[in-house]
C-alpha cells in the first residue's frame, strides 16, 4: 500500500501537492446536520487555478470552509456548488494555493485491475498504492444512484474527497465512501466508492457559475431506504422533508411506485425519477403492520430544501 515517488513515471509529489485538506462548519439547524454533522472534514483537488473539487457531502450546507495546504498553511474557502445527482461539490478558494492543477483523465478508459494512486492530504504518508476492483452500479441509501461507480482496493480510511489518480497521474476520480467486507474476487476486504470524474465534465460550467447543473431537479421524498430479501424497506425519514409530512414511517416496506412494483432500491429510485420533475405527486404502496395501504408523497426539489453557501 505505502507508494514510492521512484515506482510511478509522472510527477507524485506535484500531483499530491495538488490536494488539500478541506474543513467545514454547518449550521446547526441544516436539514443534513444530524446524519452528516455539523463539523466535516476530508480532502478537496484542486483542478484549476483556485478551483477545488470534492466530494459534495462536505460541503453541502456549509457556511464555513478552511483548505489545508501543502505549505503548512490554510486559507478560507466559498462553496461554489454541490450536485445531489453526482455526488460532487465545488469550492473557491480565497486565497492562493501554491500547486499545479490535476488534469482531468477518463474514468470511462480506466479499466478492472489498473493500478491506482489514492491521494489525500498530506504528502506521500496520506496516499496508497491500491486497484480499480470493479465499475458497477452504486445505490445509496440516501437517494442517490451512479450507473456505474468505480470501486478500489484496498480501501483508504480517510476516504472523503481524496483524489484517485491513473498510471498517468490524471484524475479519473473522487472518493466518496467505503463499503466494509465486501466480496471482491472471492474475499471479503474493505473497499472504495469512487464518483467517475466523467461525471463532472458535462457539469463543471454550471457548477462555476450558477452552482448547480443545468437540468430538471429529480423529485425528492426526503426517505433513507435499504433493500433486503427483494424488498425495498424505508429505514427512516428526513427530518421536515416529504415523506415525514406525508407520515411514512421507518419499517414500511415500498411495495411499488404508482402501477410499478419495486424489488431493489434501483428499481425504486428509477420509479420514483420516472414520475417527473421534483414537485410531482408520488403514490407509495407500502405494507405497515401486515396491512397495504397507499401513500401519497408531495415531492420536492432537495436543494430548495438546504441552506445556502454563505459568499465572503
């Protein structure tokens, strides 16, 4: 895992350099404050001259944001943008950041068994030598669904927002969570979900400008869902979103969609997206209690619902 400037034929300590701390405060009285907390911290690159990609989990409600830089020192940070349906979010630094930009790669070109470098702040000591080990589908619980996320291993355990590098030292990725003992090739072992950069590309301009993506908002219920046993089961509600106005409750089992039944959270979330754009009624049918019984939820636009980037 421990890597060595000597092994790699691009620039590592340039492309380390390129990555910084990232530290966020959030209001206490933020939708995301009680699943997320209201103190963040994981890593940020910097992919143009002040411009700081991460992961958008750290700074999504955010009124405060201080970068860590390779010099020893820190400056302040704004929150450009984040987007719900990638996963990524975008910073501004207010200060200067003594360090070449990553190029961007290809995450579609990155194939299974490339080797990788993982990188977060913090020089050599904070980065690992590991493997692409899949590019699959990732459902999250929180609503959220990638059609074909990359996967690493060995896991790096501090994992948010570090940039992951191909053999040219580009960057195909971000790294937003770990999955424990999942079975890679036949072992169980700790992994990596990494958001493709290829993701970001087609988005990057809104997110500069305007701070979200160019596109119709997805409709939002405001639930945290898990599948078990083909059944899509609600683990919870977000605090004052839809489905706790509408009186879901955790244990329902989701049984379909409007006329669609629903087995696994990909079926769910594509039900749910296919009814329209956010603010669209979406009808439930969900068991409670040995009972089917249908619910209908008034969706919403998610990030109407969060508290916006405070601008220095």
């Amino acid at each position: 895992m421990q890597i060595a400037p000597d092994d790699y034929t691009f620039d590592l300590q340039r492309a380390l350099d390129a990555v910084v701390g990232v530290t966020t405060r959030i209001p206490p009285d933020a939708i995301t404050a009680d699943v997320l907390g209201t103190e963040r911290a994981g890593h940020g690159i910097l992919i143009d001259r002040g411009l700081i990609l991460t992961i958008g989990y750290l700074v999504t409600e955010a009124h405060e944001v201080w970068l860590s830089l390779g010099n020893g020192s820190s400056v302040q940070g704004d929150v450009l943008g984040y987007d719900q349906v990638t996963g990524f979010g975008l910073i501004q630094a207010l200060g200067q950041v003594p360090a070449e930009p990553l190029n961007m790669g290809s995450s579609e070109r990155a194939k299974v068994g490339d080797h990788i470098v993982i990188a977060g702040h913090g020089g050599p000591a904070e980065a690992i030598s590991a493997r692409l080990v899949a590019k699959q589908e990732f459902c999250g619980y929180w609503e959220y669904m990638l059609d074909e996320a990359l996967f690493t291993a060995p896991a790096h355990q501090n994992w948010g927002g570090t940039a992951v590098l191909d053999a040219d030292g580009d960057l195909i990725g971000v790294g937003s969570l770990q999955i424990q003992d999942a079975e890679v090739n036949g072992k169980s072992q700790d992994i990596n979900m990494v958001v493709p950069i290829d993701l970001l590309k087609p988005i990057l301009d809104d997110l500069r400008t305007t701070g979200q993506a160019n596109r119709a908002a997805r409709p939002w219920l405001g639930l945290y869902a898990t599948e078990t046993d083909n059944h899509v089961v609600a683990l919870g509600v977000s605090d004052r979103g839809p489905a706790e106005l509408a009186g879901l409750q955790a244990g329902d089992v989701i049984v379909a969609v409007g006329a669609m039944e629903v087995s696994t959270l990909a079926e769910f979330y594509a039900a749910v997206w296919s009814t329209g754009d956010a603010g669209t009624d979406v009808m439930l049918s969900i068991m409670r209690d040995g009972r089917m019984r249908q619910i209908i939820i008034v969706s919403a636009d998610r990030a109407q619902l969060l508290k916006r980037p405070r601008v220095h």
